[in-house]
C-alpha cells in the first residue's frame, strides 16, 4: 500500500535528533527554527524525556479509561501548578483539533447555544468540528460539522453585536495566531473579550495548542493579558512529539460520566511525556529562557532592519517582508540547512525554536538569514 500523497515533502530524511539538532540518513546536520509546526518544546530527545517515556513503557504503554491511571492525576497535578491553575479540570485527548472540539462542545453543552465566534485567519484545526472553526478556505470541506460559525476582526464591538443577536456558546481565539502569520490580538481586546464572555454567559476559548506550553514567555500567552479564559485547549509542546492534547475546564463546569470521551486520551505513554516535559520546563526554567532568548532574537532582528516587521512573543516570532518568503524559507533548508516555517501569508517567516535554544543557535541561524535576505533584496534592484 502506498501513503495517500497529501504532505509535499522536502527531500530530507532525519534519523536522529538532540535539543535543537537533527542528522538525516546522510549525516547532515540541521538546526531546527520550527520543530515540526511548533511540536518541540523541551527539545528533541531530552534525556529526562527520553528516561521517562522509557521506564514507563517498560512497566505498562497503556490501558484504556475503564481504570484507574495515576499518572493522569500526577499530570493534571503539575500542569494546574507550573500553569498557575491549580483550580481548573484537565480532560486529556490526542490532538489540538480534538482539544478544539471538545472545548466546543463542552461549551455548547454548559450553555445550552450552539452559535460560535471565531476570528479571521484564525486556524483551530482540520477535522470536521474544529475546521468549522477555523478561516482558511484552503482547507474547508463542501461538509462542514453542524456549528454556525462566524469569522470577526479584533473588534470588541461587532462581537457584541453578535452575541446579542445570536445564542453564542463559545469565543474561540488563539492569543497569538500561528498558523495565521503570528498576529496578535491586543491585551486591551483580550481583557475586554473576556469581561464580554463573562456578563453574557459566553464561554472564553483560548486556543493555546501552539502559542501555549511556554512559547511565549508566559505558560500561556493569554497571560500576558491577565485574563483567565474558561477553557484552555492544549497539544503540540505538551508532548514534545509524543501524541498528546487536552483541555483545562475552569471549576464552574459540572462533569459528568460520558460527557466527553476517547479511547487513547491520556494513556500512560502519552503522560510520562507530558510529565516529562513540565518537570524539564521547570527544572530548566524555560519559561525565563524561552522569555530572554525571544527578547534577544527580537533585539537582533529590529536593529538589523531587513523585515518590515518582527511580530510575536518570546519564542513564537513572526518575520514579515515585503517579498514573499519561499525562496529564503528553500535555501535556508537547503543551503544553511536550517529549518523555519512560513505562514498563510505568503510573505511571513514563522520561527518556533525549541525553548531550550542557545544564543549560539540563535546567531546562527541570525547569520544565514541576513545574508539570504540581502541577496533577496540585491536579487529585487537588479
Ligand atoms: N489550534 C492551533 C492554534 C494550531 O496551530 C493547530 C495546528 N497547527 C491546531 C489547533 C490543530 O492541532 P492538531 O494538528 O494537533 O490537530
């Protein structure tokens, strides 16, 4: 059988990987700027990773939810503490389009509407339910789950409008768009989002699968805003590559038995991965690092001058020009043989290090882009 042919895929095969590090099948090395669409978090094999996830599956890879799984609890545990939500409720699941779901159905569920508010460029993911919620018309299907969505600009006033007009369950947002091209919603629209959630019985949905887990600086992004949503879904960092994703529930949803569900949700394997990369956030203190390192790249990439502008927060940095990316984003890969990734906008560089990336990485990659740049540019006035 062959793999249905829907990834176009950059001649590269990786064998082996540490930190920010990869080897392909012919002993190349690549310095990883994007870690698998923002994945790697704790960086590649980390050695207390690899221990955990180790030890566990020699005891026991997993058991379904029909027992009890301690490491689940433990998880649950040391999230609510390095999250600083020791309060809330964790459902564990496989992906950020089934986090995405859930949390959309829990809110529909806990308000009894079914309209939701979603913003433009946004991404949530790519099944049926969570597509629904997501702009990108590349990628949604003639079928669409039953939801009625609305797509708005950063506009505290139109989302008024509409929640008065229609029964809205949920707000999704992502507190800085990824895929979208690294735009950020403003603290001042986030905090009045949420003060508009709260007096109309709307439920908040941080979409924080890709700018969570540390990436900004922050545990969650929509930290920097103060404001604590009633649902935060999760994936990508959590695992560190290990297939993994959840939402935390605020304390005033009730559960109860087959509400939500999954067969591989939270599985033993899956949590020694999780576990393991908080107990390294917090051992390495990464959210300082990921915090400093940003502010670094960001210093840099502002003094040198070449992009028209340096978007993002800490290691979630968006690089936009005003030519289009490809050609630097190609020979980036294939002659400084460093991965980045791009963006909806075609004229927008998308750079997600490991968290643990050291300044020398840093200059690097600074190095190759800046020559690549300018022969764009010399490449434009001739
Ligand atoms: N939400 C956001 C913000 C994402 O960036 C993504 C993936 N790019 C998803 C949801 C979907 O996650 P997954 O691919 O794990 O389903």
């Amino acid at each position: 059988m062959e793999l249905f042919n829907v990834y176009p895929l950059n001649d590269i095969t990786p064998v082996r990987a540490l930190g920010a590090q990869l080897w392909d099948d012919k002993g190349q090395q690549y310095l990883d700027f994007y870690g698998g669409h923002a994945v790697i978090s704790i960086g590649h094999s980390h050695p207390h990773y690899v221990q955990r996830l180790t030890e566990q599956v020699q005891k026991i890879g997993f058991y379904s939810n029909s027992v009890h799984i301690p490491i689940q609890r433990e998880l649950a545990q040391k999230l609510g503490e390095v999250a600083g939500y020791p309060d809330y409720t964790l459902f564990l699941c496989n992906s950020g389009a089934e986090a995405n779901e859930n949390a959309l159905k829990l809110a529909s569920f806990h308000t009894g509407k079914s309209h939701v508010i979603a913003f433009k460029g946004s991404f949530h993911g790519r099944t049926s339910g969570a597509v629904a919620a997501t702009d990108n018309p590349k990628i949604v299907a003639p079928f669409n789950a039953n939801h009625s969505i609305s797509f708005l600009p950063y506009d505290l006033e139109e989302v008024e409008r509409l929640i008065q007009e229609k029964p809205t369950c949920a707000v999704i947002i992502e507190p800085i768009q990824g895929v979208g091209g690294i735009i950020m919603p403003s603290d001042e629209f986030l905090q009045g989002l949420d003060e508009l959630c709260r007096a109309n019985g709307v439920v908040l949905i941080a979409d924080e699968v890709q700018c969570g887990y540390g990436r900004s600086g922050k545990f969650f992004a929509h930290q920097h805003a103060g404001i604590k949503p009633g649902i935060i879904s999760v994936a990508k960092g959590m695992g560190n590559g290990f297939p993994i994703g959840g939402i935390l529930i605020s304390p005033e949803f009730k559960a109860s038995y087959g509400l939500l569900g999954t067969t591989f949700g939270g599985n033993h394997l899956a949590c020694a991965a999780a576990v393991a990369v908080l107990e390294v956030i917090e051992q390495e203190n990464l959210l300082e690092h990921a915090s400093q390192m940003g502010e670094y790249l960001k210093q840099e990439l502002l003094a040198n001058g070449d992009a028209q502008e340096v978007r993002g927060r800490g290691l979630m940095v968006g690089l936009k020009y005003d030519f289009p990316i490809k050609n630097v984003r190609d020979q980036l890969l294939t002659e400084h043989h460093i991965f980045v990734g791009n963006a909806s906008d075609p004229t927008v560089l998308r750079l997600l290090p490991p968290l643990n990336i050291k300044k020398e990485e840093i200059d690097q990659f600074l190095q190759a882009l800046y020559t690549l740049v300018a022969a764009e540019a010399e490449a434009k006035t001739a």
